[in-house]
C-alpha cells in the first residue's frame, strides 16, 4: 500500500512539472532571469566601448583636418609666392563636360587675369573636394605656364571653387574663377542670337592687347551699339583698327573701332559688317574699352 502511495505522489509530481514547463514565462520573469541581467551587461559594456571609439576617431578626423587647414594654408602660401615670382606667358583651359575641349591663350591680360585668380584665392572651411565632384559636372582645368615651362594646375568647379593639384585636400575660393573657362570653351547647349549685339551683351570677357574685361562693360558696350546704324562695306578706310574680342561661350565675336565715326564688326565666321555711331558715342564706346 505504501508503494502505491509513492508511485502515485511521483506521477502527480511528473504532471505538475509537465503541466508548469508548458506555460511561457513573464516579462517580468525574463528581465529578472540571470541570463537576460548577463546579457544586459555585456551590451552597456559594448555600447561604452562603441560610444568611446567614435570619440577617438571624431577627435583624430579633427586633428587631420586641422593638419590639413594648416598645412593647405602653408602650401598655398608657398604655391602663391612661387607663381608670383613666374612670368607666365600661357594659360591652357580645359572642360571635360564639353569632350575634352580645351583652349590655350597667350594674351598677356588673359595670362594676368588667370595668375591673379592665384594670388586672391582664399580658403574655405566646411567644404570638401568630394563634395564638389559630386556637386559639379562641369569642370575647368587651368594650367598656367610659364616660361621656364614650369606648369601650376588647378581646377574649377562652378563660379568659384578652386582646387589646387598641389593642394589637393582643401579648397580654395575666388569670385569669377570660371569667367574666362566660360568665355573662351564652347556650351554643351549654344544659345541663339537674332543679332551680334545681343550676343556681344552675353560675353563674359572682352580681350584686347592691353586689357581684359567682364560682362558688365560687355552690357554697357551693347546699348552703346543699339544705337548703330548698318551702312555700306568701306573699302578704302585707311585707318588703324583697334581690336576688341568678345567671347561668348566660345564664340568670338570682333568689334573694331578706328579714329572715325565708323565701327567694324566681324562674326564667328569671319564675315565683316560696317556701322556708323555718333561721335559721342564712338567716344562712350572707345572709354569703356580702352
């Protein structure tokens, strides 16, 4: 009987633990399990050692950079002196969005304008060169070269952006870096004109032997020549031109001025027209440009 009695306590018993293994355990119980605490632990101690990681490297990209600045400060320093100190007697432009197109000036204003993009530059802070190579599709490569043959190279990047080949971590800054890129290199998309004065407004540079100069005076010199009036070809004008290049996205445009009421105007194709301003404004005209 006895037996009995313990063969039925040890059934009731297996039942019980049976009946409490299939039951899920509380939320409560989980968080409070040894196991779930262990786990717990190990993940601050991973997390710490994450958080303290990225502070390393935050402070070492800082102390990179700072490296950079202050040593990009000094190349350029050095980059300016020693293209001050060249004669630079040619300039090559280059723009990759335009096959490859390039253009290569020896107009001593052009080669001054280009060598004083140089010297006036300054750096930027919070901008990168991969920022502008994602930013930019056109570029314009300068080569400034002087007569040693010793060639200072940088690139442009939309009006302003420089970056130096030299100097290739930072960036650097100058108003109208482009303008002469923009002038001098065909557009993807060339604009139509219904005449040579509207495409002489849109010039970004006029260069003569003395002087270059920008789209404003381009503006002014074209409601100088609304006021021209067509006359016949002049066969026998005698006197000496003075020459004034507009260049209009890559399409150059000539106006020349003699000592007279006359003015000549030659297009892309080389075709030649006269006109005939008023004295006063031949001498409007002849102030602007000279």
């Amino acid at each position: 009987m006895r037996k009995k009695r313990y063969i039925l306590a040890a059934v009731i018993l297996c039942i019980s633990l049976g009946t409490a293994g299939c039951l899920k355990p509380s939320k409560e119980d989980v968080v409070e399990s040894d196991y779930y605490q262990e786990l717990k632990e190990k993940n601050e101690k991973l997390s710490n050692q994450l958080k303290s990681k990225q502070k390393e490297n935050d402070s070492l990209n800082k102390k990179i950079k700072a490296i950079h600045e202050t040593s990009g400060d000094q190349k350029l320093a050095d980059y300016k002196k020693r293209v001050e100190d060249s004669n630079i007697v040619k300039v090559n432009f280059v723009s990759k969005a335009v096959k490859e197109q390039s253009f290569a000036v020896t107009n001593i204003p052009v080669c001054d304008y280009v060598k004083g993009i140089v010297a006036g530059c300054y750096r930027m802070i919070g901008i990168t060169p991969s920022d502008l190579e994602k930013k930019y599709d056109e570029v314009y490569s300068y080569a400034l070269i002087d007569e040693d043959n010793t060639t200072y190279e940088f690139k442009v990047y939309g009006n302003s952006y420089i970056v130096f080949d030299d100097i290739p971590a930072n960036v650097y800054a100058y108003n109208q870096a482009s303008v002469v890129g923009d002038g001098l290199i065909d557009a993807k998309l060339q604009k139509k004109y219904e005449n040579f004065v509207q495409r002489i407004s849109d010039a970004q540079i006029i260069v003569s032997d003395q002087k270059m100069k920008l789209n404003d005076t381009a503006i002014r010199v074209s409601k100088i020549l609304l006021k021209s009036e067509k006359i016949a070809k002049i066969s026998d004008h005698t006197d000496e031109w003075n020459e004034y290049r507009f260049y209009t996205y890559g399409t150059l445009t000539k106006v020349l001025i003699g000592s007279d009421d006359v003015i000549c105007v030659e297009n892309k194709e080389g075709q030649q027209s006269f006109y005939r301003l008023s004295a006063k404004n031949i001498k409007k005209l002849k102030k602007l440009l000279k």
